[in-house]
DNA sequence: ATGAAAGCGCTAACAC
DNA sequence: GTGTTAGCGCTTTCAT
C-alpha cells in the first residue's frame, strides 16, 4: 500500500513528478520515468480509489436497483447493462429491494453521497412519490418503464418495452386467425403493470370490433399457481375460449398444466400466448412475447453512461418494440372450434 | 452539495461542531445541534462517500466475480450474499468475468485499489496462478470452492459445496436400490468441476466393489445439447444403464429428451438423477442434488465481514453438504430389468 | 522538466 | 463544549 509520497522519496523526486509519471500526462524526463515505474512495481503501489474519487468525483460505479434478483427477467437486463458498462469501465452495485419503497429511498440517498455516479432504477411500482425523490436527488438515473409524469418535467431519462403493445399484438395474432372467443389472464389493474398489459388486450379486441366478455378475463399474481386458478374457473364456467392472452410464462404454464390434466388439447381446443418469452416457455415450446430485456439493460447503461458523461443533456425515453416468438401452443393445426 | 464548511459558516461554528453534530459523536450543545441540524437538511447536506471512505478506508462494497451471468446457479448465491451484505451496510459490485482470467487478474487489481473492502470470487477455474494472485493481493478475498493449496499456506477463506459428496450420494442411492449396471455424464476431466464429481462417482462405485464400464461414462460440456448427444451415444452403444447420475440438470434433461423420443421410459427402463435442483428439475420431476447456493452465498458474505472486521483471523474454509431431492425420474415403481 | 502547495470533504486528536 | 489543525492520497495549477 505504497503512496506517492513514499515513492517520490525514493526515486528522490517530488510526489507531482511521480503522479505524472504513473499516469502518463505531463513532462517527465524518460530516465525518471523508467526509474519511478520500477520503483512503484518494487513497491507494490497502486493508486488509491478513495483519494481519486475524492477528487474526481466520479466513482465508476453505477447503482442498480432490481426488485426480485430471482426473476431470470432481471438478470437478462443486468447482463444487457453490465456490458454497457464494462466499456466504459463502470461497474454496477447491486441492490435487491425487493420493491420495499423505504430502500429504494435509501439507495437514492447512497446515490447523491456518491455512492454511485448514477443509477439504473428498476422497480415494481413508479408512482408520484419515487419519482418526484429521484428528480429531487438531482442525480443521473435511468428508470426501466414508461413512466408519464403528470407534469412532464421529469430529470429522468427512461427504457421501456411497451407491453400495452405486446399483449396487442398477441391478441391480434388471434384475431387474425380468425378467433373472437379470447380470454385473458392478467395481473392486478391496480398495477401500472396489470393496468398496461390489459389495455392492450382490450385495444385489440376494440380495434376488431369485438365485444368484451367479462367472463373470460381472470386475475392472476403472476405465479404459476394463480394461473391455474384462473384456468380452472374459466373451465368450471364452462366458457373456455378458443384463445388465450396470459400476461406471463408463468401463469401461462399454469393454466397449460390444468389443461392436460383434465384434457383440453393445445393448441387444438385453446391457443396461448403467454409474455416474457422465458427459458421456460423456450424448453415447453410456449408461445410468449419477447421482451427483449438485454435490450432494455444495454440501453438503460448507455443513457446512463452518457448523461453522467452530460448532465445536461435533454431528457430521453426510449420505447422498446416487443415481437411475437410463436412456438406449439398458438400453431393453427385444426380449423377453429368456433 | 453542500459540505460542513458552508454549513458551519451559517450556523457560525466550525466545521467539527457541525461534523459531531450530524453524526451524533462527541459533545455538541443540544440548541446549536438543532440549528445545525436544521441548516443541514435546508441546504440539502449529504455526507460525500469519497472523503468517508479516503478517511474511513472502507468503501461499503464488496466485489462479486461471477462467471456466468446467465445462470440463476449464482443469483442464488448473490441472493444469499446480499441478504448478509446487508445486514452490515455492505453492497456487492458486481463483475461478469465470463470465466476470463484477465478480468479476474483485473478486478484483484481493482480491489487493491480500494475498489471494494474485500471479494467474493466465483471462478469456473482455480488454479496456482489465481489464488497465488489472491494470496499475493493481501486483501480479504472469499473463494466459493475447495481448493487445495499446495503448500496449505493460503491467505484466503473458503466455502464449497461437496460436490464429490453430492455425486456420490447419488451414485449411493442406486447401488442402494440394488443397480448395478449405472452410467454418468460428467463433464470434462480437464477441469476441477469435472474431475471432482466423476471422482465422487468413482467412489461410490469403488466403495461397493462395482467394476467400472467404462462405455457406460460419457463426458458433456455441461449443455442440455451435450446430455442429448451422450444419451444417444449410449443408445446406439446398446449399453444403456440401470441408471444414469448426471452431473447437472440440463445435461440430465437433454438424456430425458432423448429417452422420451426413442420410447425410453424413466423412471421404469432408466432412473435419473441430475444435478443443481434447477427450476427446471422441479418443474420436469427430476430427481437432483440440491447444491444450496444460498448458502454459499451467505457463508461466503459472513466470513467476508468477519475478515475484514479483522483481518488476521484464521483462514478458514467451510464445507455444506448437499442433498438428494428425490422425485420421480429416480422412483423405485417397477424393479429393474436386470 | 520539476517541485511546492492548495484542495477534494471529512474525521479525530488535541488544545482551549 | 468548541475550535484548530493535521491528515487521508491524489491531482493540478502555477511557479521556477
């Protein structure tokens, strides 16, 4: 843990004449160069991070906040992000919260004590209130949704894949095909997520002319489970669509699992189309919505990494387009039922 | 951005009065604490990390080298990692070292540097070099492995999984069951991975004086493609096993793959059991080794903290045990046919 | 080409 | 109780 110092004294020069020389800027004789470069290796030094950040002002570190560290979702952004970063030699601390509000505030305070230079902000629940702490925060941050502030005076910069647009085009896909029957399983509507994804369900089937029937749209919590639930009573109504939009993988396989159990054949009987386009759905030939996650993490770096770079740049919000991956569970095979 | 000096030139006292006022040491009297107090949160005070840390000499973070960021394997690990993190007030840095040495060389360097006050190292390969690397660091580094040190002079703690036990009990439970015909698909011999779980099987087999059959053990890269390809090859070998132990699940579900197509029946013509108690596994009912990544991660963060709360505690090295979760690929129903 | 010195912002030992 | 002062280790301006 040599400084300078010591190695000025050493080499018999001044700690500047040695700071020049171990960074390669400014005028030092090559002899003395050579001297203080063996010198430092002898030593063992290595430059102080603390002491450079002090005066830098920069950290190389970015924060980054995902909210459920087990959903392979967010790792896919992470990998997406850490790329970014890496170029610019910037490493993310990572934060779990779990969606618990108070942390988040945390972190943001972590954030302007200079933590982090920035932060990739990914979260359950945008709402008024975390919103107006990270323009308060007066830091570089990125948020990961579409996020419409009621003023429109966000400091902000956003990533979002536009789900509405998604869960549309999956229901299209049907609607195209022919289907007018097509039930829904989604989140909860008190959610921006639940709320997002529906009403681009229900934009689909306005477009088409189609009427809404209440009785084939059920609400999950996104587990597995919760789609069986929601497919069993579908089956106990007795009003089993010709289609399904689910607003996950996994309720999707959920609902797919009580379908072979009682013997309702996919694609043959009722179509899927499920959302993430996970490992999941790759390995059970589920049909999903690609989300295109690396996408958004590559993307929330490289806004982050340049607004760091600029802090005044204009405010920017980029719209990722999801596509349909079709697999089995949609396949035409028979003629419609209906 | 305000610092204590401007704070303590409003309130009209020096910059210590204002730094034992907002951290609470030292004396202070109760109104000009107040007042301090009150200035801070008006002018928007928060401490600068740098300085803290330049003073403190600890950063608050803690360097996380994974090698594969795709795998939910070491998002179990960071899980449990940051649960004890923290506990402490500790955040991980993550890094993505994709197995690259160089990056791995790198990021020591950086935490030389003050980057992070200590690492956790996750490595596809530990080798002399590395750890001679670790060791010469002299910084608090935790390896996630067994490793054997030549000499036994190592300056580092470790935690593994036993990965040679985990095989071994598996290979255990199908001598158990009375099979003694029992293949595996390993991985490459080259690596410690590889080595130790074959060795693990040897064992078992060596234990209970089965002769090994070589045309029985088959070598994967640890992908669901490779498992498909060494089942295959066992086929057209017309040697197929009582029983297969796998050393991970892809591979394990690739060999199932196979089975399935070619009207190979398990768990009544071959039992299987993988390894890692993945999703997957789970979802598919195939028998594995559960590996408990989260405590890896956990142990890993606790001695860590403890190192660098004291740095010339003994090294030491904790050993968890794995599991069998025995489903249905591995159930006992028909006895078996030889 | 080199050195002296100030300063990044906070902390803590010591003096009053 | 409160202020002075000296660092932590590096960078950078400004003389020389």
């Amino acid at each position: 843990m040599a400084t300078i110092y010591e190695i000025a004294r050493a080499a018999g020069v001044s700690p500047s004449t040695v700071a020049r020389a171990l960074r390669g800027s400014g005028y030092v004789s090559p002899d003395k160069r050579a001297l203080i470069q063996k010198l430092a290796r002898e030593m063992g030094y290595v430059p102080n991070h603390a002491a450079r950040s002090l005066k830098s002002k920069r950290s190389q570190k970015v924060l980054f906040l995902i909210p459920d560290i087990y959903n392979p979702f967010y790792f896919r952004m992470i990998k997406g992000a850490t790329e970014v970063l890496e170029e610019h030699q910037y490493f993310p601390v990572l934060c779990h919260t779990k969606g618990d509000p108070a942390l988040e505030m945390k972190m943001l305070s972590n954030l302007q004590q200079g933590f982090g230079d920035g932060m990739i902000f990914v979260s359950f629940d945008f709402n008024p209130k975390n919103t107006a702490a990270v323009n308060a925060s007066g830091c570089p941050v990125v948020l990961t949704n579409n996020y419409q502030s009621p003023d429109g005076r966000d400091a902000f910069d956003c990533v979002f894949v536009d789900t509405f647009d998604g869960i549309r085009m999956a229901a299209q896909h049907f609607i195209s095909r022919g289907f007018t029957r097509i039930g829904y399983i989604g989140g909860n509507i008190a959610t921006q997520t639940g709320r997002e994804r529906f009403s681009g369900f229900q934009h689909a089937l306005q477009q088409n002319h189609i009427a809404a029937d209440q009785r084939l749209f059920k609400v999950g919590d996104f587990t597995m489970e919760s789609g069986r639930r929601a497919m069993q009573e579908l089956i106990d109504q007795r009003t089993i669509p010709q289609a399904l939009v689910v607003a996950n993988d996994l309720m999707a396989i959920g609902a797919m699992r009580v379908c072979k159990e009682q013997g309702i054949h996919i694609p043959g009987d009722l179509a899927i189309i499920g959302m993430d386009n996970s490992d999941l759905a790759q390995f059970l030939d589920l049909s999903s919505i690609q989300m295109c996650e690396e996408e958004i993490g590559r993307n929330a770096a490289r806004l982050l990494m340049e607004r760091i770079e600029n802090p005044k740049l204009e405010k920017r919000t980029i719209r990722l387009q999801p596509s349909l991956a079709l697999r089995k569970t949609s396949e035409a095979g028979e003629a419609p039922a209906g």
